[in-house]
C-alpha cells in the first residue's frame, strides 16, 4: 500500500530503466577489465547472420546488423577524436566524458504477454482461455468518382500516421498522396477493429503500415482484374500509375481511375463473373510469431524488434556540476523508413524526452510521502534551450514480418538517452571516482558526489 | 456571488461582447464564450504557454489573465494569424519543417514566435530557443520548431526589405 | 482548477486603490501582473474574499528622471523596463537582470511593483533593487513614506508594507559613471527562478573600491545584501585575493533553503561560485582587470 501517485508507462515503458542498468553494467564491466567500453560492446552483440534470433525468453528479433549500426554511430561521432579530445581536456583539468548505449527497440506488443501475470499452472487449467495476437486493420476504397478515401484502425495523436498512409495508397495506387483522404477517427462501434488496435508501442509503423498497404494491394488486386475484363488484356499486362490502369508500353491503352470506378459502381452487373461489387478492401494484419506464453513463461512480446546506438560527449562544470551536453549522436535501425520527416521527428522528440528524465525530470517525495513536484514550476518539463544539438543517421535492415519492412520508431531515444547521458558523466567523473548510479543527476546532486569524491582525495 | 461584467473586446479584428464573472479566465471566455478553441488550456498556472495570446499587440498568458481585464481590449489568437484563408508565413514554415505533432502546443508557440520575431526580426538561434523556453513542447524535441522560426524569420524579413 | 469567487474591482487611480484597500482591510488582494497571484488563484492557494486589481490605473505605470534617479512607477511592466533605452543607460544592472525574470510573454504583464510586493525569495528583481540600495515609495490612506531596499525585504514573502499600504514606486540612483556592475544567475532552465542569483555593483578609485554593493536572491529567506563581503572589498585596494575573499565570506553569510532543486550547502557554494563570477564581471566592467581573481 502507498499513497504515492500511480505511475503508467509513457514513451519507451520503461526501458529506459532498463538500458540504464544494463549499459551502465556494461560500462563497469570494461572499467574492471580496463577494456574501451565500445570494445566490450561490440564482442557481445548478435551477429547479423544470426537474425531472426530466439532469445531465452522466447523473443524472435525479426532482422539487425547491431555491430554495423554500433560502427556508424562511432564513425558520425568520431569517437577516436573524442577519446583524443578527452585526453586533453582531462590533461587541462577538465571534466570531459563520452558515453555509449545501445538498445534494442521493440515495437508492437503480443497481447499474449500480459498472461505472464498469471501463474503458468493457471494457465494449463482445462478451460483457461488464452489470449495472443496483434493486430491492425485498414480499409482502403474508391467512390463512383474515383476518389481515394484510405480509413485507419490506430487512433493517432499528432504522429503522422495520415502522411505515412496516404504515401503507401498513392504507391500501391500510382496517385499522388494529396489524392487521397484519410480518416483516422475510430469508433469501435462502426469500425473494423481489434483488441490490439491502437497507438502504442511504437506499432503502427510495423503492423499499421502493414495493414495499409495489404488493404491497398487488395484493393490494387481487384481493380487490375476489373480492368483486364473491360480491356481484355492478361492482368500480369496492367500496372497503374499517375491515377490510370495501361497496359504497360502502350500508355494510351487504358482507363483513368474515375472511368474504372463509374463503372464497377454503377454497372456492377458488367464485373467479372465471381468478383464482389463495390471498390473497397480492409486488411487486417496480424503477425505470425505472437503466439501466447508457453509454460515456461517463454513469448514473444513484440513483433519488431528496431536497435538504437548512440554516442554523448559531455563536459561538467567543475564549479557549479552543470552538466553541458556538447555532442549527441543517435543511429536507428527501423527497418525501411517511410517519411523521414516524421522519423526524424519522432526521434527528436523521443531523445529530449529521455534527457527529460535523466536531468530534469523526478516525481519527487519527501520522507512523509508528501508529493514534492505537483506542478510545472517543479516538475521541470526541457524546454527549447534544454534541447542539445542532435545528429541522426539511419541504418536499414528490413523486417522480414512486415509487408514494407518497416519497424516501429516511436520509443527512440527515451530509451537510451539515460544510459548515454549517465554513461558519460560517469566517464566524465571517472579520475575522481564518481559514477552515476540515478537519475536523475541534478547539478546538486552532482556536485555533493563530487564534494565527496574530493574530500576522500584529500 | 459577483455578478457577470459586461466585456466588449476585439478578437482578430472582429468585435465580440459577452459577459463574465470576474473570476473567469480569459482562455476559457475565449474557448467558450466566444467559441475560439484554438488557444489550448494545458496548466491552467502560467508555465506551459499553450495558452499564449497577443494581447493589445504583446503575447501575454491568457490562463493568468481574468476575461473582465479585456475590456476594451484588442487581442489576437491563432486563428488570427492566416488572412483570407492564406497561412501566415509563420505557420507555412511550421507545416514545412515537420514543426507539430500533437498540436497541443503549437498555438502557443505560433503566438509567442510571432510576438518575439516583432521584437527580434533577425535572430540567432539561440536567441530563438530562449525565447520558445515560454512554451513546453513534449513531442517534437524543439529541432523543427526552431527550423520552423528560422526560416520564418528569414522570409519575414526579406519581405521588409 | 479555477478561482473561488471574489469581488472585483479595478480602480482607475492609486488614490482610489487605496481607499478599496482601506475599506475591506485584510480580506482584499492587490492583483498587478497576475503572474505569480493568478497561479495561487488558479489552484485555489489563495482565495481573497475581494481582488483590488491595478491594471486600469493611469497614474502607476511610468519610467522617469528626476533629481538624478530613476522613478519606476510600481506598475510597470518588466517588459517596459526590459525594452526601455533610459533604464539601459541609466541602470543597466536592472535591464540585463530583467533578461532572466521569467519569459517575454510573462514579462509583457508582470510587473517591478508585483515582484518587490510579493518578494519571492529567488526572484531577480529585489536582489537587483538591494544591490542599487534603491528607495520605494509606498503609500497608505494616511499619506506616503519611503523606505530603503534594505528595510524593505524582512522575510520569507514578507516586507514592510502594512495591510492597507500599497507599494507605487520605485527609486533608484544610478551608480557613479566610473562603477561596473554584474547579474549573475544559475537557474535548472532558462527563465525559471534563480537557484541562486547575484547582482553585484562596485565603483572605484584608482585601486581603491570605493562602494561595493552585493546582492543575493535563492539563498536565503528574502534578498539579501551581502555586506560583510561587501566590507571586505572596501577594506582596502583591491588585490588578487579580495574577490576571493569576498566570496568565500558571502557564502558564510547566507543560510540557505534546501529543496527539491538544491540543497542548502549547494546553493551556499553557488553563492560563492557566482559572487566570485558577479565581481570578476562588475571590476572588469570598472576598468580593474588586474583585480580580477581567475
């Protein structure tokens, strides 16, 4: 019992405590065997030809090439010139640290996980009912005046989702993304949905992109077999493009979408013989390997699994332990990228989202339980002049679950930003001892581990 | 119980009246009274700006002013800032550079960029995220918001000279 | 949340004011800016039974010369001071402290008066208003009197004014021509209150400094000047030692609150760290570099 807030995840749930142990772990594993900590990481990944890889717990990484990702993000970051830089910085009495962390970015949850709660005995119960899956759905049509109207299952909340669906109807449909409506209200009452359908866990660029683009192919099927009928062309002749169906080399041999429309609407007694009247196709996709838990608790609980490096130099302030991010380098393995505006953005946001945490951000209690941060003024949100200059690079290994390759990119730096930032004030802090071992570091905190280091020194 | 007041007030140009108790706060006078959502209530204590407004010129926190103290007054909401169904520049580079996610934010920020791209028409970009620490933003991490003012200011200017 | 229900009024001068504040006594609350009263409002911290609000008063909000100083009408906008060409030549200590107070949206409302009045203990202006040792004017329904920076500040959101009193102007002198002066902050973000701040002023002759005023805002109950430290450089000449010396003493002289944000002895060793920074700046300012303690 407690009369402290409740807390729910928001943003990497709770991996960035996870990678904050763990890197930092691994930080203290090459301190104590004097090894470069990016050595230490580079002997333990997954190799490439390793993937799809089964971990312990049942997990199936769909695809990666850790150790080339981990090298890009050294190679943007310089990482020999900063260990130099920090030669000489640590030579002129300064307090200059680099920091890694990798980790690996799941996306799209197995619904089948929540039942690990449950004792595996329960669960062998004649008549425990399982549960499994995820899943999402996307309708695509076409209306009598050919107009594309596109209908998502996630529900989103300013991530882009109408951009990146109305990108893959355009390709699948050859027109142009402004052709193309895209309804992104949901009410599971008129609605094809499912118990996963939603945004979260990073799932709509894996199975929502899916389901769009399935739904698109579907629809894509159907009007090529239409049009082979009216045109008495083989359908492998077909292909669409700039809002027409031609055979392909004679561009003038063809119908506009408008014209192929009007007529399976209004004429449906002229479609082919077995086909269903009406130009609209729902997807709904779910992945294979998301089954629910074995007895020994083993599942798969995501469907996409991304990977993250990062590299942060950092100089502290010896006088008022203020802590000067003075380079950040970030590398995202997301599979196929779609829009890499919306990409960036998300990663963006994610990284200052996770420094939140680590520098700024605390729900705080005194010794009565009494919740110290109740409002704005001391729950410190980063704002513009927290944000450090951040440099991206991609690298792609593409899902092989996923109809377009793509993986989720929402968690992003939220998940790494707190082992990087702890990682490098430790290693910043290294000559007197200091290592970080919470979060967050406030300047005063900071400084009443570095009081103590220098007393012991004394 | 203090009796509503009379308020008349000039929003984007056009004049509005209503009335209020004095306790009333302005961001909800606009959001409800005269139907002008398009300034958001995040805090409701000054910190957020999602609630910036111009006021008689000048962005001021709307959540931290009373409606009765607009009397008179000529102010300016996000829904101000396009003319005759053009985009202001501002909001044309915000769309451009990826500057909104969520959008939650995004009035205030447009609000408090405009007011200080009046007092500062060619800043850095430091000058440029001091002045974007009035409104916290949670999704985009600032880079393209700063983009965004840049670029706007760099347009702004040009169409001056 | 929103506010509890009071009864409004918004005189058009100070002599009106001063008469609602007299008739309701301790059940009134003088709003100026609004930035720090309405959030208390808003969450219902403070629930005064009647709101005396001074934004439509003509008579309280002017920047002018007279007889050598400045006379900042309390209501005042800080955004007026922050963007006025006199207070950036006259004082310009209080313009670049004005760059830390809050935001420019808050500055656009918030007011010098508001900020002396309500004195919180990590606010710029009262530290910036002791260090110019400066004068304010403060009026009830029996006339007016003037009490100095020094007397002004008494505690932990506490001053000098009594109930009924109504603080309406501000005087401060402008520091000799051949003086330098400092603001020096350290705050978790920019534009937040300081966790510790210092505003610094000396005037020198030859090698002798001749006044020196200090100023704390965050480490203490109230702004504080700092005048044991401020002795120690008036002492004698200015030498390698005496800034260190008048730091290592201003951090002796505070007590300061521990936090959420920072701890006692933090915010005891920042007011060491930043007094050393405020007078390296205001001698340099002052033409001394040789005094200046690296």
């Amino acid at each position: 019992m407690t009369n402290k807030c409740p807390t729910g995840p928001n943003r990497g749930y709770a991996c960035g405590h996870l990678y904050f142990e763990m890197e930092r772990m691994v930080d203290l594993l090459a301190e104590r065997l004097r090894m470069d900590p990016a050595q230490v990481r580079r002997r333990n990944f997954i190799r490439a030809d390793q993937f799809p890889y089964r971990t312990p717990s049942g997990g199936v990484y769909d695809s990666g090439d850790y150790a080339a990702a981990f090298d890009r993000a050294l190679e943007v970051a310089d990482y020999g010139r900063l260990r130099e830089e920090q030669s000489r910085a640590r030579a002129a009495g300064r307090l200059y640290g680099v920091g890694l962390a990798v980790a690996v970015d799941p996306s799209v949850s197995n619904m089948g996980y929540v039942t690990i709660a449950l004792d595996p005995k329960r669960r062998a119960r004649p008549g425990y009912l399982a549960k499994s899956g995820a899943i999402e759905s996307a309708t695509v049509r076409i209306d009598p005046l050919g107009q594309v109207t596109a209908i998502l299952g996630t529900a989103p909340q300013g991530q882009g989702h109408q951009t990146v669906v109305a990108q893959i109807v355009a390709d699948e449909l050859g027109i142009a993304p402004a052709d193309i409506t895209v309804v992104d209200e949901m009410d599971t009452f008129t609605r094809v949905w499912g118990i996963s359908s939603g945004t979260y866990s990073s799932r709509f660029g894996s199975v929502g992109t899916s389901a769009a683009a399935l739904a698109a192919r579907k629809l894509k099927d159907k009007l090529i077999l239409l049009a082979s009928a009216i045109t008495e062309t083989p359908a492998e002749k077909l292909t669409l493009a700039d809002g027409r169906i031609v055979v392909r080399g004679e561009a003038q041999r063809g119908l506009t979408l408008k014209q192929l429309a009007g007529r399976a609407h209004w004429n449906t007694q002229s479609l082919p013989p077995g086909m269903e009247p009406a130009l609209e196709a729902t997807a709904v996709f779910g992945f294979p390997l998301a089954d629910s838990p074995d007895e020994r608790d083993r599942v798969n609980s995501s469907n996409t699994y991304g990977f993250i490096a990062e590299v942060m130099a950092v100089e502290v302030d010896r006088e008022t332990a203020d802590i000067k991010i003075l380079r950040y380098v970030t590398v995202h393995d997301a599979g196929v990228i779609i829009n890499p505006a919306i990409a960036e953005g998300q990663i963006m946001g994610g990284a200052l989202h996770g420094l939140g945490g680590a520098l700024w951000e605390e729900l705080a209690y005194d010794g009565q339980g009494q919740f110290l941060a109740g409002s704005f003024m001391d729950y410190l949100v980063p704002s513009a002049s927290q944000a450090p200059a951040i440099e991206v690079a991609h690298l792609a290994t593409p899902s092989p679950f996923t109809t377009l390759g793509a993986k989720g990119l929402g968690e992003a730096g939220s998940m790494t930003a707190p082992a990087a930032v702890a990682n490098a004030v430790s290693d910043a802090l290294a000559p007197l001892g200091v290592r970080i071992t919470e979060l967050p570091i406030t300047p005063s905190r900071l400084w009443h581990l570095l009081e103590r280091a220098e007393r012991g020194t004394r | 119980m203090p009796e509503p007041q009379r308020i008349r007030l000039t929003v984007n140009g056009q004049p509005h009246e209503g009335s209020a108790e004095p306790r009333r706060l302005l961001v909800d006078f606009l959001r409800e009274d005269l139907a002008l959502t398009g300034t958001h209530v995040g805090c409701e204590h000054g910190i957020c700006g999602a609630c910036t407004i111009l006021f008689n010129g000048e962005a001021v926190r709307s959540c931290l002013m009373l409606a009765v103290q607009a009397d008179g007054a000529e102010l300016m909401t996000v829904e101000g800032l396009a003319r005759g169904g053009e985009l202001h520049i501002l909001q044309l580079a915000f769309r451009e550079h990826h500057a909104l996610q969520c959008g939650f934010c995004t009035p205030g920020m447009l609000m408090a960029a405009y007011d200080f791209l009046r007092v500062n028409p060619r800043p850095t970009e430091d000058e440029v995220r001091e002045a974007l620490s009035a409104v916290l933003c949670r999704c985009t991490g600032y880079q393209g918001i700063v983009r965004a003012v840049m670029a706007a200011a760099r347009r702004m200017s040009a169409a001056d000279e | 949340m929103k506010p509890a229900p009071f009864e409004y009024h918004a005189p058009s001068s100070a002599s009106h004011a001063l008469e609602l504040l007299a008739r309701h006594g301790a059940d009134a609350r003088i709003l100026a800016g609004g930035q720090s009263l309405v959030p208390l409002l808003n969450f219902r911290l403070s629930a005064p039974a009647v709101i005396v609000d001074l934004n439509r008063t003509a008579d309280l909000a002017y920047i002018k010369e007279e007889g050598g100083s400045l006379r900042i009408g309390a209501m005042t906008r800080q955004r007026a001071i922050e963007f006025s060409a006199l207070v950036r030549s006259r004082l310009p200590l209080l313009a670049e402290a004005t760059r830390w107070v809050g935001h420019l949206p808050t500055r656009t409302r918030g007011t010098i008066g508001g900020s002396l009045a309500h004195s919180d203990p990590a606010a710029e202006y009262p530290a910036v208003v002791a260090a110019l040792d400066g004068e304010i004017a403060i009026r009830n329904s029996g006339g007016e009197r003037v009490v100095r920076a020094a007397d002004f500040f008494v505690g932990f959101m506490s001053t000098a004014l009594r109930p009924g009193e109504m603080l309406t102007e501000v005087r401060l002198t402008p520091p000799p021509p051949d003086s330098g002066w400092a603001f020096e902050e350290f705050s978790r973000r920019r534009g937040d209150f300081a966790i510790v701040g210092i505003a610094a002023v000396v005037a020198m002759e030859r090698n002798r400094c001749r006044m020196a005023r200090l100023a704390v805002c965050g480490a203490a109950p109230c702004a504080m000047r700092l005048r044991g430290a401020e002795e120690i450089l008036e002492a004698g000449r200015i030498e390698e030692r005496s800034v260190h010396n008048a730091a290592t003493r201003a951090a002796e002289l505070v007590d300061p609150p521990s936090d959420l944000h920072a701890s006692s002895d933090y915010r005891r060793h920042l007011t060491r760290v930043l007094t050393r920074r405020a007078l390296n700046r205001a001698l340099a300012r002052a033409c001394r570099p040789e005094a200046v303690d690296a």
